[in-house]
C-alpha cells in the first residue's frame, strides 16, 4: 500500500474535496431518503474518484477514500430506485477491481461483499451458491480485521485414543471440527440464531460459518491475551489463582480423555500457525481465550452478537475447563472437519491413569526421536543485532499416578529410558 505524499499521477481531474465529503460525511448515511441522491453523485464521479486508489491525497489514504465511497453507494444502492441489473453487476465489477488493487481494507471489503449479496438477492440475479460464495469472501475479511495478533503458545489437548489421534500423531497435524460437533448446545449458538431469523441471507450465513469455519480447543491457565501496564508493558494474567497444573485437571481427564484411558498433550506452538489474510484468500487461523458469562448483553451490540465473540464464549458452568481455542476459516472448505499443519509442537504426552499399555507404546513408538521447536529472537552481541534462533528438544512421555500423600489428586511420573 503506498502511503507517500509522493504524486507520480496527475489527479488535477479528480475533484478530491467533492470525494473527501462524499467518503466521509456520507459513509454512515444508508437511507432511503438520501439513497437515490447518492447512488447518482457516485455514478456521475465514481470513474474519476477511482483513480485516488494507490495515492495520499491531502494526507489522506486514497484507499480508504474511494473504498469508503464505494461502501457507501453499495449500500444506498440496495434502497434506492436504481438499483438494476446495469448497477449491481457495476458495483460487482467495481468490487472485483478494487479488491485486486487494494491489499488491505477488510473491514470495507467485508461491507461491500455484504452489500453486493443484499443488491444481487432483491434483484434474484445470483443463485444461493453463489451469494453464499460471496459471503464467505464477506466472512473472511471480517475475521480477517479480527486477526492481528500471533502468540507463542503452550497449551494443553485431552484426547481419548483412538484411530484419528494416532493418524494426527503420525502426520503432525491438529484435527479440527465445526462448532456444529460440540457437546454443549449453547456454544456459539451464532449458528443456531442465525437459522432462527428465517430469512435467506441469514440462512447463507449460517450455512458458509458451518462449511468454512473449524474450531479446536486447549487447556491453558494462562490467558493468550495479556494485559498491559502503564508503561504498555504485557502482562500474564492467571485465569484463576489457585488451578493446578493443567495436566492435573481432574475434570478434564474425565470428560475428555475417556476417563482416564486417554492422554494430555502438552504443545509448544510458535508463531507460524497463526494465520493472517492473504492475497490468495487462504486460510486464516488465531487463537482467542474463551470467556465464561452468564450474561450475554456484555457481547451484544444493538441488539445483536458479535460474530467474533460469538465463537469464543461459554457458559459459567464450564470454566473450570480455562478453555483457549484456535479457530481457523477457510472459504473453501467444506464439511465437519479439517486438518491444520502442527509440526514439531509436541512437547509433552501424559497418559491416563487407565490408558492400556499397548496404547502408550504405540503412541510412544510413534513420537519417539521427535523433537519440538522453540523459535526465539536472542541479542547477538557479535553481530550487534537481534537474531532469531531454533531450539530442539526431545518430546517426553508422562505417566499419570494417583498422588498418595494428597486424597484426590493426581501427579505425573516422567517415563525414563524410552
């Protein structure tokens, strides 16, 4: 994206003030009583008002410029009388060209694919396929404005020990699966509220969430998310003071690990298994922890949830699980499950109580001589710069033992000499 106050094209043609009020006192402005004026001062100016993507005009982001008024005619166009086959396949053309010019903007480029969808459904010029094809270009870039951040994370996983585990152990991968699957009826209840609205773009929507979008989940005590000071230094926030290690959580063995005949895995992942938005319109991933609430007008705003926060909330009675999830989307996935890349990350494998032996030599024979990767940047003081550095260690193997001095706990005895 070119910000320089740097001109190497003449825009003398453009009337930049004209553009400027347009963009901004009339962004917010979607009304019916305004929307014919609108629509018009955008098709009489918009072939000139283009030409300010990829230039600083007035210390102004031509960008942000154009594809605010784009936005903003969009979605005046929906109310408007002129809205026609001509428009819509000229605001999908516009959106077509702005997209392929401008690498960021997803917050306008969530708008806009939004908009399209509405004009092209009142028109019936686009068959369900392809308004949900269109509004998961939508759903991307809104998780793609959501997705900033990339943390290197420990976490813990309770698995049972079946045939899916050992295959995600032989090829390092994470399984993933849609909301859809989950025990509790109330997690990301999005996906049942949306159905409930019976109208078809509500219904769309549901149905590209539960195509595209995969959750896993984790068990860190340590919130992912820190806090930070007035020197704007992070800081780790506990999730709860007095919680044991989190391959100690009882609970936790019995819900998720079979009752003890499964195991914890303890993962080190690095920063490369965040995901952010690309030109290819990939994957993205990023993890978020998982807020506990009984009250869910904190996450509501004018009268509807946040899609984001949607997916990462429970109910009270599941927080002693300090639930930390990686949500990937993918806009051409399909299905309830998927697969995301996890090599050299496992750090840890503790076995249940009751996990069968034949079991844990099997999982032991398989990740026996790997080794998980710690990446961190260190000062070299030769090279007089920071330098990033690759650390290997071997992945080690726990067996879980009742604790006989503490009556109803647990701890872990390291398995030597494998």
């Amino acid at each position: 994206m070119n910000t320089e106050v740097v001109m190497t094209k003449d825009l003398s043609h453009v009337n930049i003030p004209q553009l400027q009020q347009f963009s901004i006192v009339n962004q917010n402005t979607i009304d019916t009583a305004v929307a014919d004026k609108v629509v018009e001062e955008f098709l009489n100016n918009y072939m000139s008002w283009k030409d300010v993507v990829g230039y600083m005009v007035n210390g102004e982001d031509g960008e942000r410029l154009y594809g605010a008024s784009l936005c903003t005619f969009s979605g005046n166009l929906y109310l408007s009388n002129h809205l026609s086959e001509d428009t819509a396949t000229l605001l999908r053309d516009e959106l077509s060209d702005y997209e392929g010019k401008v690498k960021y903007m997803y917050g306008l480029k969530n708008a806009l694919y939004s908009n399209l969808v509405l004009c092209l459904h009142k028109l019936s010029l686009a068959s369900n396929e392809e308004l949900k094809e269109y509004l998961k270009k939508a759903i991307y870039y809104s998780l793609a404005e959501a997705n900033h951040t990339s943390y290197q994370v420990e976490c813990y996983a309770y698995r049972a020990t079946n045939e899916y585990l050992l295959d995600a152990f032989r090829h390092e991968m994470l399984s993933m699966s849609s909301p859809t699957t989950f025990n509790d009826p109330f997690d990301c209840p999005i996906l049942e509220l949306l159905t409930l609205y019976g109208d078809d773009i509500s219904q769309l929507v549901s149905e590209s969430y539960r195509e595209c979008l995969k959750i896993t989940c984790f068990v860190k005590n340590i919130r992912v998310q820190p806090e930070f000071d007035e020197r704007d230094k992070p800081i780790w926030v506990r999730k709860h003071d007095n919680d044991p290690e989190e391959y100690l959580n009882e609970l936790m063995w019995a819900h998720y690990a079979n009752n003890h005949k499964g195991v914890c895995i303890k993962y080190h992942f690095n920063n490369d298994i965040t995901r952010f938005a690309d030109e290819a319109k990939s994957q993205i991933a990023y993890f978020r922890d998982i807020e506990y609430t009984s009250n869910m007008d904190v996450y509501r705003k004018n009268g509807a949830i946040n899609l984001q926060d949607a997916f990462f909330v429970k109910g009270k009675a599941w927080e002693y699980e300090n639930e930390l999830r990686l949500l990937a989307y993918d806009p051409y996935s399909t299905g309830d499950y998927a697969c995301i890349d996890a090599k050299d990350s496992i750090a840890a494998i503790y076995f249940g109580l009751k996990c069968p032996k034949e079991k844990q030599s099997e999982i032991i024979d398989i990740l026996k001589g790997r080794k998980w990767v710690n990446e961190k940047s260190v000062w070299d003081e030769t090279k007089r710069s920071i330098i990033n550095i690759k650390e290997e260690y071997p992945v080690e193997f726990f067996q879980m033992v009742i604790d006989d001095i503490h009556f109803g706990e647990l701890k872990a005895v390291k398995i030597e000499d494998i």
